[in-house]
C-alpha cells in the first residue's frame, strides 16, 4: 500500500486560518436587509443589538469585508479538533468501482459530533467578551445545542437551550451531554415564556418544532438582562463562522495539488454547506475556474426545490427579524415521520441568494430511503457511520460518482461530512426495520405554508 | 498561539507500524500456558485450533518472535482510523496548574468509539483468511462487539455477539450500530446454548454477565461449523494487536524529542494498558531507561488489587481455558451499581505476569465518584468526554500532575484515553444526579470468588 494522496490529509496546526472569509463582500448583489417584524423596515445595528450579540450582529451586517480576523482564544480552542481531515474516499471509490476521486471533510470528530462547534465557540467568544450572563438558543436533533453546551461550558457562560420536546425525549443521551456541560435543557414548547404558554394552552403541537423553540428562545433573551440569543444555522454570522471548513478543504487540495470539480453539501439552514463552498464561490464569482456546486435537500422540507425567494419570518411565533430567503413560509413543519435534521422552513439568505442568481449551480432533494441506503453503505466501506444530515450529501456524491463509471471521466467530488449518526441510531433502526415513511409534502401544504409569507415584504 | 509541541501529533499514513510488538518475547520469565478444563494438561496448538482461529492461537502461543507482520489488508484498514493523535492535554494541565506535561493517544476516534477496533480488524482478517464462516463473541459494554460487527461488516464475515442482557437493554444505540454492520445481536443469557438455558431456568442471573456470555460464544463456536470464538481482550494475542498504540506513542514522543516519565492506562481486562505500555515496557525488560507503569482499575472489580495471582477459567460457565492471571474468581460479578466497564473478574495473563514480577510497577484502585469527577472536568477542559473506562486512567494522570504541582517536578505524563462516552451517557446522568453507589466488594465477597478457584492448578 503506498498511496500517491494519503487517505486522510491533516494541515498543521499553525496553518488553521486566522480569519474567516465573507463571502458577502465578493457577491455583487444588492445584498438584502433583514427586516424588521414590527415596522417591516430594514434593521439596522441598533435594532439588533437587543436580540443578538454586539460584534455578532455587526458581522451579520457586514458585507465590505472579504476577511474577519478569527480571534486568538477562539482558534485556540479550534486546535482541540481542528484542522479537521480531508478525507480520500478510497473505500467508498472501490465499491462503486468509479474512476471519480471521492474526498470529503469530515467535521464529525468532536465531541458535539458535527461541524456546529466551529460556530459555537466564536458565539460564545463573544459574548463572554460583551460581559453578558449567558445567551439563548433552539435546538431540533440537538447537534447545535450540544456544541453550544461545549463553548459556553469552556467560557463559563450561561447557555439556555429550548430543545423541541419530542426531539428530547427521543434522545436523552444528547440531553445528558448537554447536562454534563452545565447547559440548562428547557423542552419547548415550555412555560417558560408567552409563546411557549400559548403554544401549550392551545394543545397546538405539544411535541414542540423548531419554529417555536426558536421563537421561544429569543423571546427569552429579550425580557431578561444579561442574555443574548444565538443561532446555529441561516445567519450571515454562521456562514462567516463555518468558512473555515471551505477554508481548510481548499488549502488541504492546494497541498494535493487538486482542485474540485464538484462541491456538495447538505443543506437545511445551510451552515454547513455555506461554508464549505464560499472559499471555492470566491473564485467563482471572480469568474476563475471553479466547482459545480450542488445543494441537498430532503424531500420532506424542499426549501430549495419547492419553496419560494421571499421575505419570511425565521420562526413559527414571528417574532424574529424577516429574512429575504427561500422559503416554505414559516408555518411549515415537515412530516412527523421525516428522521433526520434539516426540518428548517427556511435557506440562508447568502445561499438563497446565490441559487437565485444562479452561482450556487444545483440544488436537489432525496428521499429518507435513499439516505439511509447511502448511509448503511458507507458506513460499511468507509467506517465512518454519518449523521442522516450528511447521508444527503453522501447520497449524490454517490449519483455524482457513478455518473463519471458510465461517462468515464475523472471527477473530483468532494462533501461535506457535517456529523456522525451516534445520536440517531432509532432512525437507522426506523429504516432497517422499513418503517420510513416517505411521503412527500403534498403540494396543498406547500401551497398553504407559501400562502402565509408576508404579504407586504418584496 | 505559537507551541513548541502542537496539541495534536499525528504520524503520517505511511509511518503506521508494520508489524506488532511482542512484548512477551521479551519477557524473561516461565511463560505459563493455557491449561485444558478436561484435564489442566497445558494447551498446545491442536487444543486450540477447535475454539480459535488457527493463525491467532499460533500468536497466542507465541513467546519467540519479537515482531509479527501487520497483514496488508489489515493495515490498509488502519489507515481509515490511524494513526491516532498523541495529544498533549495543554488546557487540562492550564486547568491543573501543574509544571507536568500530560499526554493522551486518543483511540475513541472511530465509529466503533473505542481502541478494540485495533484488535477486531486483526482477528476479523485472520477469520476470514481461514476460510471461516464467521465468528462468535461476547460483549458486556459494546465496544468491543461494535468493533467486531464493524470488522466483519468490512470482511463479510458472519458476526454473532453474545451481549449481556442488562447492558443490550441499556444501550440499545450500541445494539442498532452493531445491527447497522449486520452483526447477529444475541441477548445472553439465551436459550441457543446449553450454558445459556441453564443460566434461565436457575433464574440465577437473568441479566447476565459477561462471563456467562463468554460461555455462550465459546459454545456456539465449538458446536457449529465454520465458526471460531473471539475475544476482546484478555488474551496475548490481542496485547500484540493493540501494541499498535504504543509504538505509535513510542515514535510520536521520538518526533517530539520526548520520553514519559509515567504511563498510565485503564485496566480490565488489560488490552489498552498492555497495548500502550509493550513498547515502553521493552526498554525496561532491557535495563534502558523506562517509564513508572501505573494500572488503574476499578475499585468494584479490583483484580490485581484485591485479587490472586492464580490459574483460573476466563468465565463462569467454566468451558474456557484456564490462564495463569490475577483473578478474582471466575464466579466474581461486580456490583450492579458499578456503571463503566472492567467488569471483568480477570487480568490479561501478560499484565498479570509483569504486575508480578514488578515490571508493571503499580496497580490502582479508584472509584466511580472519582472517575466521574475527572471525567467531567475532562470533557469541560479538553473538550473530549471519555468513556467512563478511559476515566480511570484521567483521573490517576490528574493525581500524578497534581502531584508534579506539589513537587515541582516537569513529569512527563501519558494516558490511553481509549474511547468516547457517547453510549454512557445514562452513567454521566447517575453520576449528576448523585446515584452512583460506590460500596467497594466486601471482604468476604472477594474471599467466596478467591475460594472458588481451581485447586489443582499452580
């Protein structure tokens, strides 16, 4: 065995990046505000600052700087699980028997289990730094609250997460991590605050949805002193955070002497393919040679695919700020039997953006069934068992793959292995069993959830 | 942020070992052999060859050959988990405030989540080699059964696993995993095996133990063709396999122009510890200069602590070879309230051997409040939580900083953090809630197990 590319590529620690990159400040769009819930005005510092961190509410508004410095405790804290390996995906490439080179990052291998800790920490960096008590979150298959738990448990900050009540009680083991890092678990809906009350008096939809626990946690941050409330996904802020995945990926192929021909990610808020693409956009959109890039998304929550480019609202209670973004109007709740995460009604505005103006090239949806069929098989050749999130990007990877066996060509197709599967482990047995159900939205309540957006926002 | 000595060491995929160290080659002592229950006459290679795959009873028995070539295919599979990182724990000796550097090679970095992986390929392979049709084994926490169906999901082998009763139904995740590999899950005590039928019908232990579930995969293996019994630990062959970890420690510390001052692994049945230390114990056998060896072991199955240095069968049902080991009856089972692994009642006959001889210096014993504690701290510090094993050997690694702290003494210090917590999460949650009983066994309960050994075998 003496490979020419090793199967996993390390950088050094000294070559983790030192400042994340905006992909903002090379989109020559009219780059849309968020907008106000009360007045549907642009919103501006000021008004953001009630809700979301200082410095972080200047970087979701910032769209001159290409670069922003990543400060010193937060790469050092990187350093615990970063750089993370770009992997050969040689096993997987022999099973399919393509001539393609399979590569993927893999962001699984922390403790919190998926690339969300790369957000996290810098979120709770800052507001450690802004001398707050503690920030408020959501959090649906618990991978963004367990990697909260972990950088506020590292910078001794309060951390209230609102997990969807049937998300909790489905996973108490990521409950109990959570725990262990001192976070202060509340099942939403909860009585703990107006919409939670309500949402409980109205025997709604008791098992809770994302929609509501975020409303539950911003309305939290808001009423009392000392909080803040962060989010894992859809912001400008995250995107800038996970760039450094993209970052370290195309640095790993400078060394390889590669470049991509194929970029895929799995996408539900899209965070994690947000940031593994910019680095690669960035030449993109300087017209240079650049990836294919392709979207994944489940069939059961098709923002993409089936929704709409409108102003909505980033939560079920309307409470949030409006965001300009694809969207299945913010009343969407994917079907009951959908396992994996990415249950989010909404797209990041940056990525919403670029698939409208057509850089962010593809975007396609697939079914549970088809992602467990990829999962179980890559478990089985790669050894590495993936979140049901990943198992999107793995499924086309796969289409992408053996698309090159038929045509013969050497593709390098490289995704993102956003997590591991530890904590999803009923849903595999839901598939193994045949009990996914895959129906999908039918297009009355794809046509309800659209007929609620804002009527007055364009 | 600029270090002498980066967080993580890794060696490239080319500098993986090519052949295991046999520390037992080394060893100038009357190696004792395995004894046949039938009639205490030592075991030679045709006694064993019915209940072990024949190339790993050759490696049982092997006292003569220092190194063993690592077979390709095994090490091609290495390179999808190894090299694993050799660590230097910068925040917890920041959090210590200890002058000791404090090192840990990480092994819970695969699916599997735990170092037994090192071992299952080796013996999968050797399996497969054969010709066989699968393989059988027990597992009592489910890492090394998840290790197992992962291996002989790569080889497609058949892989049938005994697991303890109480554990299966605690970890249902662990079972789903091994089910993901197309493991054949067996809950023991069952009613496919004689042993097993009896265990049921005496309603003695009807949550089983490991040593009941060794029974079980020894008898299904020696009564049905094509199947040969495998096992986990304990054994000298899979010393060999794991000494992988230390050489890998042995040349990441000589790239680092370092030598440990002490070694420390977790030991229960002995695999991790007699992996980690073999190559550092070969400088001591030849009067170089070594490190201070230090066992830590539960105090609820405290073997070589409180335990004989005996002939004694590896499992209750008496239908295994006897070894020559510390012991603490095969009848011994520890407490129920006893939450982490190393509840085996015996010690690998290797470590047993060097404990005896005073080549391994020191054996501890430590409680599950204790290791909870250093646990805790771990995972908030370092950002990686443990398994509740991997615990015992923090928390013997912080009491030797602690003491460096004291004695102002610059120790170099090396820990096996052998595997992830992820599937322990519920003994995180006893822990937390304070309901974690830390009665050690009494006296007279160790004097019955003691009483119960062999009395004809010395």
């Amino acid at each position: 065995m003496k490979r020419e590319i090793p199967y996993k590529t390390y950088l050094t620690e000294n070559e983790i990046p030192t400042a994340w990159y905006n992909v903002r400040a090379d989109m020559k769009t009219d780059h849309r505000p968020l907008l106000n819930p009360a007045n549907m005005e642009p919103m501006a510092l000021e008004d953001l600052k009630p809700v979301f961190c200082e410095e972080l509410a200047k970087q979701e508004l910032n769209t001159s700087d290409r670069f922003i410095p990543i400060p010193e405790e937060v790469r050092e804290f990187y350093t615990m699980f970063r750089p993370s390996p770009l992997v050969r995906a040689y096993f997987l490439e022999e099973a399919l028997g393509t001539p393609a080179e399979i590569y993927y990052k893999y962001e699984g291998g922390n403790t919190s289990g998926s690339h969300k800790l790369n957000s996290a920490i810098a979120q709770a960096y800052y507001a450690k730094e802004q001398g707050l008590k503690g920030v408020t979150t959501e959090t649906g298959a618990g991978q963004w609250g367990t990697a909260l738990a972990m950088a506020c448990g590292y910078f001794d900050l309060e951390c209230r997460v609102y997990m969807v009540r049937v998300s909790a009680e489905q996973k108490p083991d990521r409950v109990e991590i959570m725990h262990t890092y001192d976070a202060d678990v509340t099942l939403s809906p909860s009585d703990t605050t107006e919409i939670g009350r309500k949402m409980l008096s109205d025997h709604v939809n008791p098992d809770g949805s994302l929609g509501t626990a975020i409303s539950e946690a911003v309305e939290y941050a808001v009423q009392n002193d000392g909080y803040r409330y962060v989010l894992g996904s859809v912001l400008n802020q995250v995107v800038l955070h996970q760039s450094i995945i993209g970052l370290e990926t195309k640095l790993a192929f400078e060394k390889l002497d590669r470049y991509p021909d194929i970029v895929i990610g799995c996408a539900g808020g899209g965070s994690n393919l947000g940031g593994l693409m910019s680095p690669f956009m960035e030449d993109r959109l300087a017209d240079r040679t650049a990836p294919y890039f392709i979207a994944v998304e489940p069939a059961s929550c098709p923002s993409l695919t089936r929704g709409k480019f409108a102003y909505d609202f980033c939560d079920t209670g309307q409470v949030t700020p409006l965001a300009k973004m694809y969207t299945l109007g913010h009343g969407f709740i994917p079907p009951a039997s959908h396992a994996g995460g990415l249950r989010f009604h909404g797209m990041s505005p940056i990525l919403s953006q670029l698939y409208h103006d057509g850089f962010l090239d593809e975007a396609r949806s697939v079914t549970q069934q088809e992602i467990f069929e990829a999962a179980t098989l890559f478990s089985k050749v790669e050894g590495t068992l993936p979140a049901p999130e990943s198992a999107h990007a793995i499924k086309v990877a796969i289409d992408e793959a053996l698309e090159c066996k038929k045509t013969g060509e050497k593709k390098i197709i490289v995704f993102g292995l956003t997590g591991t599967g530890y904590f999803d482990m009923s849903a595999y047995r839901r598939y193994r069993e045949g009990g996914l159900d895959d129906t999908p939205p039918s297009d009355e309540s794809i046509a309800t959830g659209l007929g609620e957006l804002p009527p007055n926002a364009e």
